[in-house]
C-alpha cells in the first residue's frame, strides 16, 4: 500500500460542502408558516386599525387560538416569554392562557407589536413571518453541516454498490454491530461513556465489518483535538477485533488549526480519508475484493502485465507461496483480519497469476 503525505493530503481540506438547500430550508420554512397561516390571517385584521387593543381583546376571547402566533412575530419559538420590568416579572404562556385577556393586549403593547401593526409598517403578517422563518433558519446551518458530510458519505457508499439495510447501515450500536456480525466489540471503550455508535456500519470486502464516523469542520476549537485523540484510542482498539475495522471520514479547513492531533491519528489510521479520496474511490477500494488486495499487496495479484514487480526484493516475502493454502496464510499474515474463509473467497484466478509471479 502506497504510504501517503499527510501535508498533501491535508491541503487537499474544502471550506465548504454547502448543498443547494444549505444556506435555506424552504421546504422547512414553508411547512412552519403553513401551520400557523389561518391565525396569522385572522390577526392580519388589526392591520391598520384605529382602535386595535379593543380589537385585539376582542378576536383572543372569540379566537383563543391566535395567541400561539405572538412569539414567532418576536422571533422566538418557546410557547413562554419571560418579561421583567418595575412591575415585577412575568411569565406569558401563549398555548396556555395563563394571564387575564388585558395582561396579553399589555404584552403587545409594550412589545411594539400593536405599533407594528396599527401603523401600516407590515402590510401582511404570513409574508412577515416567512421573512422570520428565513432568518430563523440560518441558525440551523450549523447542524446541517454534520447532516450534509453524512448525505454525502452516504452517497459514495451506494456509488460504491453497497445497499442500505443489507450492505451498510446508518447509526448502528456496537451491540446491534455484535449482534449481526457475530464480533465482539468489547475492546471498544468509547472514552468511558455510553455505548459506542456509528454513523454507518458496511461490510466491505472479505467480509471485513468497518465502523464509521464522519463530521466536518469549518472552523477551528477544542472539540477537533478531542475528536482526533479520541478516534486514535478508538483506532488502537479496534486493531484487536478481528474482522472488523474502523473508518473515518472527515474534511475541513479547521482540520488546519489542529494538524497535529489529525496527523497523530493519519498516522495509525490507514482509513483515515476526506472528501477528495472518497471522490477517487477510497470506498470502492475497501469494498471491492479486486481493489482493496491490490491495495493490500505491493504488486497487482490480478494484472495480466507480469512486469509489475520493483525488483528481486519484492519477491522475497513470497518464495515458496506457490499454492491457494500458501498464498491465503500469506495474506493473513500480513492482515491480520482477513477471516479463515480467505481462501475460498480469493478469485481462483488470482492463484494462477501469482504463481506465474514467483517463478
């Protein structure tokens, strides 16, 4: 296996993996307008009213309902509102009217929302509310990148033609991991805390069970250093469980202000892979039985071209493997989570080339 820079592999780092829906949500800001359309509608009648405290007192005794719409018009979506002023402090609950119809039309007072209103500086509050839910959820961009890198590792996964539920599984628990495969992950200590879960689980080739976690950072801090060392006793670990593997996909330029913890972890990790090698099949090489003992091997097992050996040197480590018995304990000597059924699973063809190989 080709030993790889960690310098060029780290400035191989994006900025970004915004999709077209992550800077805004509209399907989301469309669904939260819809479902409060029929109350803002009714308060749209205060639009310009002379006398809209009456008016207000009015339509909250008549429609009780329209009262859970008052937070969102302030930018908030908890039901309550805290308020403190000379009076004392209040506590305004908008989906249980827990103060007098009076104490409410105070609240829109003093909150500049009957300003708003009566004097024409809004002319439609379900337009008012959807410029809100807009603003709102840009708030949400944070958490979409963890859901964006996970879409698209997911992606790759199936461009490399495993199928979810069979091949590969989303946020599997190490006891679902045991309880399907058969392998004893109790050598994952998870730092102590509950129990260890991955983003996805796939099985690749040889039938080799890969564990992976996958995240994105644009900016720097504490949690890249905490992250990094703990994937590193996370990857020593799991070096003890045979016929299982732990895979990380990462990327990000905020990798930069933590380069020496990642370079730790790229050390010991040889499934260590960002954005850039998925693009050039990092997956597809850990699935594929062809790709991933080529990658295994210093020369091609499966090349029809003989001329692929660097020298006399390279063929030292193999004199005498000139049988299928031979060449599968070769291979498992050299990893040592290749499983026993190695030697039926190995293309017959492979054992014929190999053995022209050495000769």
């Amino acid at each position: 296996m080709k030993k790889r820079d960690f310098n060029t592999w780290l400035s191989s780092m994006k900025d970004s993996i915004a999709t077209w829906t992550y800077y805004t949500d509209f399907k989301k800001v469309y669904e939260n307008v819809q479902k409060v359309k029929v109350e803002l509608n009714i308060l749209n009648s205060l639009i310009g009213s002379r006398n809209i405290e009456e008016e207000f007192k009015s339509i909250v005794k008549q429609y009780p309902n329209v009262l859970v719409v008052v937070p969102i018009l302030l930018a908030k979506r908890e039901a309550e509102i805290k308020v403190q002023d000379a009076d004392g402090s209040y506590i305004f609950n908008f989906v249980k009217m827990n103060y007098s119809v009076e104490q409410y039309t105070l609240f829109m007072r003093n909150s500049g929302l009957f300003d708003l209103l009566q004097n024409h500086i809004i002319n439609n509050l379900v337009d008012y509310v959807l410029g809100i839910e807009v603003g709102m959820d840009t708030n949400g961009r944070k958490n979409r990148t963890g859901h964006v890198m996970e879409d698209l590792v997911e992606s790759y996964l199936i461009k490399a033609g495993l199928v979810k539920g069979k091949t590969y599984f989303k946020e599997m628990y190490a006891s679902d991991i045991e309880r399907k495969f058969g392998l004893d992950l109790s050598k994952l200590s998870n730092d102590g805390k509950a129990e260890k879960r991955f983003d996805f689980v796939f099985v690749g080739a040889m039938g080799i069970v890969y564990g992976c976690e996958c995240n994105f950072y644009s900016g720097g801090g504490s949690k890249l250093n905490e992250t990094a060392r703990s994937y590193k006793t996370l990857t020593n670990e799991a070096k003890e469980i045979k016929g299982f593997e732990f895979a990380w996909f990462t990327d990000g330029i905020g990798w930069n202000s933590a380069r020496h913890n990642l370079e730790e972890t790229f050390d010991v990790l040889s499934h260590l892979y960002n954005l850039n090698d998925l693009e050039n099949g990092a997956i597809e090489s850990l699935v594929d039985n062809t790709k991933y003992l080529n990658n295994l091997l210093p020369f091609n097992l499966f090349s029809k071209n003989k001329h692929h050996f660097s020298g006399k040197s390279s063929q030292r480590g193999y004199a005498g493997t000139k049988n299928r018995l031979d060449l599968a304990k070769f291979l498992r000597d050299l990893h040592p989570t290749l499983f026993s059924g190695t030697i039926n699973k190995l293309p017959p063809r492979a054992y014929i080339l190999y053995k022209d190989y050495i000769k």
